[in-house]
C-alpha cells in the first residue's frame, strides 16, 4: 500500500516534467543522455512487472543500457550475469539502473526475454528510441553495455566496455568509473605479480584437488615447484573432446621425459601436473568425462573455477594455462603450444620456446615451396607468420595452428606442415 502512495506521489510531480520532456527543455535532465531515454511521447520506462517509471527517476544513478536480444546466444549467457550483479547491487542500496534496448524479433519474444529481467526497458513498440540509442552510442554488435555517469555531459567519462567489465570484475567494477578501473586493473596486475599455485587453487572450504582414485585426494600444497597445466574444459564442447585425448598421450609423454631426466639425475626437475577445470554442466557429465582424464580436478561446481575463468579472462575453451615452478603464469597458449610442439613443449619456458622457434624456422627451410596434398585439389603454398600466415584451424587434422603452414589462398584451405599429405601431380592438374 505505502509503495502505491508513493508511485502516485512521483506520478503527480512527474506530471510537470512530462512538459519539459515534450517541449524542447530536454536539457532539464542533468545528464543529456537521460533525455535518450525518452521521447516526444513518452517520459517514461517499463519497469519488470510492467508499470512505468519516470525517465527522470534516473537522475543521479549510475545507468547501464543494455542493447540485447533474447535469439542471441552470447546474450543469453550474459544476461543472468547481468542481473546477479545488478540485484547485488540494489541489496546495498549503490544507486545503479540497467534500461534494457531490444532486439528481439516480436513482441512475444521480447515479453519472454523480459521475464529473466529484473530492470527497466524500453517499450518494445518504440522503434524510433531503440534506432535512436543505437545509433547515437553506434552499437555494433551485441550484448553491448554502456554505462553512463550521474552529472555526464562529456563523452569521455561514458563507458562502452561494460559487458566486459560485468565479466571481468562483477560488482566489484560499481561505479565503473575510470577511477575505479583503474585501482581494479592495479589491484589485478598485483595479484598477477604475487601469484601462486596455492593462492589460485586453494579456497576458505578446499585444500586438496581430486584424482582418479576416488578414495584419494591431493592437497595442492604437494603441487608447489612442479610445472601445472590448468586445463579449462567440458564434455559438452566438441573441439574440447578432440583434444583431450590428444592433451592425455602428450601428458604421459612428459611423464616419460621427466622419468628419464631424473634418472640422468637432473635435481633441477620438480615435475608436470595438469588440472581439469571443469565447466561441466552437471555432476554426471564432470563424472564421465573426469574418468577418462589420467590428472587431477578442481571439484565439480567449486567456487574457483569461476574465479579461475575471470582471473585468466578464459574466452573460449578447449585452453591450457601453464603455470611455473614459481606459480607464475608461463602462457595461456598451452593448447597451441600442445598442436605445434607435442612433448617437447615442455617445460613451456621462453627459453624452451625460441629454441623450437628457433628449430621450426630451420626445418621449414628445408620444405618445398609449394605441395599437392591428398586433401585438397590445388597446389597448396608455404606460408609463415610474416608471409600471410597467422592464428588457423587446420583443415587436415582440426586443431589450432600458428606460424608456417601449406595453405591455398583461394579457398581459405590450411593444414599444419606436419598434417600435409604429399601427392604427385601431372603438371596438366
Ligand atoms: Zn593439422
Ligand atoms: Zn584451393
């Protein structure tokens, strides 16, 4: 009841500003952007249960708007990220708002994307404000948040990073300020320099990690000195199941070098171990595929995996994070690394890695120039990093590549020197 009084309270004081917003004083609101907001019509928003809220009960609060669409995979899974963040902050009072700006195909699609949402909107009949928002903060692609400051006149304090930023940091990233990111990246950039095997594995609840005896767990503290591959993966990606088994015979490989080195008594080798971070979408699923992995695991659904994503700003999985001995980050690349390298990868140190460069270059010298492979009907060329080669997927074997490579420009056809299967050709094709 009290809460209808004071709707109504704000309905009859609105009514004075609905003048302003229709007449031309659209600078009335201390922020220009609000007026965005609004439009000769209409001065007010939708709330999540459907009433309308006065664009003007925005002043002074941080404002998110948030251009999305319910057909759109990545805003889906960005959306529920959203709006724990967003209910967060309300529960400590921060004044934040989020105005959702629809891309859905009808209205019905829109009504059921509103439901998982607990801010405003604006009406989804209102094609000329949405066109307006998008085109006045030039939205290329979606989710897209854009974040604007109580007070904001200038352009420079409007953020447009803001999904990043949700993903990155979470509430810790209110009142996104530059300020704040700027203490934010400093506080990351110290925990990045400070960081150790324990610190990231280790939470208040957990100690140990899982292994493949089920009676047995390993305390991470006994992890301390070895070179570690963090293994970010589920069953439920298909690249992810190509490479495991892959990642499993190279992982028994480095097994086997270290064995040798320690009987050559190289007191220097502390050892290799990987952990399977799980992004699993059910216990069953983590089970099955965990069983068939010979290393250890970060339990099911344990708060550090989350954690771990953000830290290492984990975009796409299958990825190999190699850690050192120091518990320092070596690469993120392990899975190329893993592609290019097999077992000699290891010990994924710089050094380590310019002398396979290094090798590479020497032995890609020694290749023809151009190949027909069994794979693909034209000639196919050498290439390099510096010759129109980079990052690709090979054609021949699935996997990520990088650097010299058998490549047909015309077709967008690459395979990995070492996957090229020669064939002779007439010279007549
Ligand atoms: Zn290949
Ligand atoms: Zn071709």
């Amino acid at each position: 009841m009290k809460q209808e009084v004071l709707n109504l309270e704000k309905n009859k004081k609105g009514l004075k500003e609905e003048d302003a917003v229709n007449g031309e004083s659209k600078k009335d609101f201390s922020s220009r952007f609000l007026s965005l907001l609004a439009s000769k019509d209409r001065d007010f928003l939708l709330s999540s249960t459907g009433d309308q809220v006065k664009v003007s009960d925005l002043e002074g609060k941080v404002v998110g708007i948030y251009f999305s669409a319910n057909w759109y995979q990545p805003c889906r899974n960005f959306t529920p990220v959203l709006a724990g963040v967003y209910e967060q902050l309300k529960d400590r009072g921060c004044g934040f708002e989020v105005v959702f700006v629809s891309s859905d195909e009808d209205s019905d699609a829109f009504a059921s994307y509103r439901a998982c949402m607990p801010w405003l909107a604006i009406p989804f009949s209102d094609l000329e404000s949405k066109k307006a928002l998008n085109r006045r903060f030039q939205v290329e692609g979606i989710p897209c948040l854009i974040i604007l400051q109580p007070d904001d006149n200038e352009d420079e304090s409007t953020l447009r990073e803001g999904v990043e930023l949700i993903y990155r940091y979470g509430v810790r990233a209110f009142p996104f300020t530059k300020q704040r990111l700027e203490e934010l990246e400093k506080e990351e950039k110290e925990k990045h320099e400070n960081q150790t095997i324990t610190k990231l594995l280790i939470n208040h609840n957990r100690s140990f990690l899982l292994s493949q005896s089920i009676l047995k767990q390993v305390e991470v503290e006994s992890l301390v000195g070895r070179t570690i591959g963090l293994y970010f993966s589920a069953q439920w990606c298909l690249p992810c199941l190509r490479f495991t088994p892959k990642l499993i015979s190279i992982y028994h490989k480095i097994k086997q070098v270290i064995v040798e080195k320690k009987r050559a008594a190289d007191s220097k080798e502390e050892g290799f171990e990987i952990v399977f971070v799980s992004s699993d979408r059910d216990r069953a699923a983590f089970d099955s595929y965990f069983g068939t992995m010979p290393w250890l695991a970060l339990p099911f659904g344990d708060p550090t995996i989350k954690n771990l994503t953000r830290y290492f700003d984990v975009q796409g999985i299958p990825c190999l994070v190699i850690l050192g001995p120091d518990g320092k980050t070596l690469t993120k690349h392990g899975r190329n690394l893993i592609n290019l390298y097999q077992e000699k990868a290891y010990p994924f140190t710089k050094a380590q890695l310019e002398i396979l460069e290094k090798q590479r270059n020497e032995e890609a010298k020694g290749l023809p120039v151009t190949e027909h492979h069994a794979g693909h009907r034209h000639e196919l060329t050498l290439v390099s990093e510096g010759s129109g080669g980079g990052p690709f997927i090979c054609c021949e074997c699935d996997e990520q590549g990088s650097g010299w490579a058998y490549q047909c420009i015309e077709c967008g056809y690459e395979v990995h020197t070492k996957c090229v299967k020669a064939v002779k050709r007439g010279s007549t094709g």
